[in-house]
C-alpha cells in the first residue's frame, strides 16, 4: 500500500491511536479523519509531531478545534495554527 485512510467508525479510544502511530510508522501517506484525529485531543502534540509532508487531516470545524483550539476561532486563526 502507498496510502492508508483511519477515521470514521474506528473509535475515540487508545487502539486507534496505537493504529494512527502503526499507519504513520508504515511510511504509507496517511489520511486522518472524524476518530483518528478525536483520539488525539488530550494530546494533540503527540499526533502532530508524528505528520509527515505527505500526510493529510480532513477534519470538520469540531475535530479542527479539538487539535488546534487556539486557532479554532477564525479562518485566520486556523490558518495559523496549521503552518
């Protein structure tokens, strides 16, 4: 595989997670999506500092706000928190 998609339907939970870091270990392009990215939100750094160039998050504005609350608030805000 050269890609791989986790999100919907995974679960908010620890075994999510551990599969987010097993995906993004894989050296697959990762696309991250709805409970990949909610399984982070207690500690969104740990996701973060793992994303690689070809990565992708398709988050909704909730799950956008979970991972980056300080830029949540603004389209200016979310584009700073993403640089």
């Amino acid at each position: 595989f050269t890609a791989a998609l986790i999100g919907p339907g995974a679960g908010v939970c620890a075994a999510t997670r551990d599969k987010v870091f097993a995906i993004l270990a894989s050296g697959a392009a990762a696309v991250l999506d709805a409970d990949a990215l909610t399984s982070f939100e207690s500690a969104p750094d740990d996701l973060l500092s793992k994303l690689r160039r070809e990565d992708v998050l398709t988050p909704h504005s909730g799950e956008f706000a979970r991972l980056f609350p300080a830029g949540a608030a603004s389209p200016a805000g979310r584009l700073s928190a993403v640089k």
